[in-house]
C-alpha cells in the first residue's frame, strides 16, 4: 500500500510503502474489543490487601483473667482494638485474572492501524520539526493538515523517541496525544479520529512485527 508523504505544512514529501502484513489487514470487531478490554482492565489499580486478624502475627494467648480484672475479656492481641491488631474488615487484594495471549494482542494492533489505513483517516508526516518549539507555528500547521477542528483528536505516534520541538509546541493544544513508536497501542489509536504516524514511527512499527 503506498501512502503520501507530507510535511507538517502540508507540503508533498515523498510516497512511502506500507506494509500490507501490517496496515493492510481486515480489521476484526471481536478481536479489537478483546484487547480493548484486556487494556483497561489492565489499567485497573485495586487496592492493597490490608492484614486483618488472621494475617497479624502477635500472640493468641489470653492474657487475662475471665472475670475479676475489671477489664474487657480479651483473648488475643490480635484484635482490632488493640494497636498492630489486625484490621477489621479492611480492603481485600482483588485479581481480575484477565490475559491475553500475544499473538491476539499483536493482531489487534495491526488492525488498528489498518482500520486507521482502510478509512483514510492515516497521515503520514516526514517529521515532526515544529520552529523553535512554537505552539502557534504548531496550530497553524494543524490547520493546514485539516486537524485543528474542534473535538478532533489526533494521534501523533514519532519513532524511538518523541520530537522534543512537537512535544513542547503541543503540550497546551487539546486533542493532540503524542507517543513514541513503542507506546502505540490498540485503545488510543481507535479513539483518536485521525492517526498521525512518522516515517520513523512506520519503520518502527514494521520492524516490530517483522522482528
């Protein structure tokens, strides 16, 4: 699949061929939901085990009298009322138990960017050079590429690591996410309207399959 080339001022650049093993592959809904759903649950954060009474190691001998000391009848340290007693009905540990094998992942990724390939809503830039790091410079050129309409999100995927220019520019421009090649994942691609990569980003991208 061959794809233009373009600037960040929206002037031509070139073609480049896209791999059809990677951007060419029939997109599949149960396969993108699955990893979609592998991916958040992945981003879950449960909480700490605490250590309730049976998980705190103090003695379990009684260490008073049953009647006549005036005190409550305890029988062990361990109880919640005394310090370093364990806690009463404190947060579990929680495990979702959720995997996926690695070929599916891979191959929801491929369609991801095959779905992005297929609609026509793929850019591929020759850089990222923004002048001086300017968000305006940075705006302007949006505009050019058509991606500066409100509540359009854009992705913009660079190579080993993120254009240092762009990523300053962009820093304050709502809509605009931008991540290295190694952090392209199946979640942000399919909910950005347009997938801006590099020609860096599309040699990483490939050798990641092809490695």
């Amino acid at each position: 699949m061959k794809v233009k080339v373009q600037t960040l001022d929206a002037q031509a650049a070139g073609d480049v061929e896209l791999n059809d093993a990677v951007f060419g592959v029939e997109p599949r809904t149960d396969i993108l939901h699955r990893v979609v759903l592998w991916q958040l649950e992945k981003r879950r954060a449960p909480a700490r085990a605490t250590r309730e009474r049976s998980d705190v190691a103090r003695t379990g001998k009684k260490f008073g009298r049953q009647k006549g000391g005036g005190t409550a009848r305890h029988g062990d340290r361990k109880a919640p009322v005394f310090i370093g007693g364990g806690k009463a009905h404190g947060a579990r540990a929680r495990t979702f138990g959720h995997d996926l094998n690695k070929k599916v992942r891979a191959l929801g990724l491929k369609m991801a960017l095959s779905s992005k390939a297929k609609d026509g809503s793929l850019i591929v830039l020759d850089n990222l050079d923004v002048a001086e790091g300017k968000t305006k410079a940075l705006v302007a050129q949006l505009a050019k590429l058509n991606l500066s309409a409100t509540g359009n999100r854009a992705l913009f995927i660079d190579g080993d690591a993120v254009n240092v220019s762009f990523a300053k520019a962009s820093a304050n421009i709502v809509g605009v996410d931008l991540l290295p090649a190694v952090g392209a994942n199946v979640y942000d691609i399919l909910r950005a309207d347009s997938l801006v990569l590099t020609r860096a980003a599309v040699e990483k991208l490939e050798a990641r399959f092809n490695g």
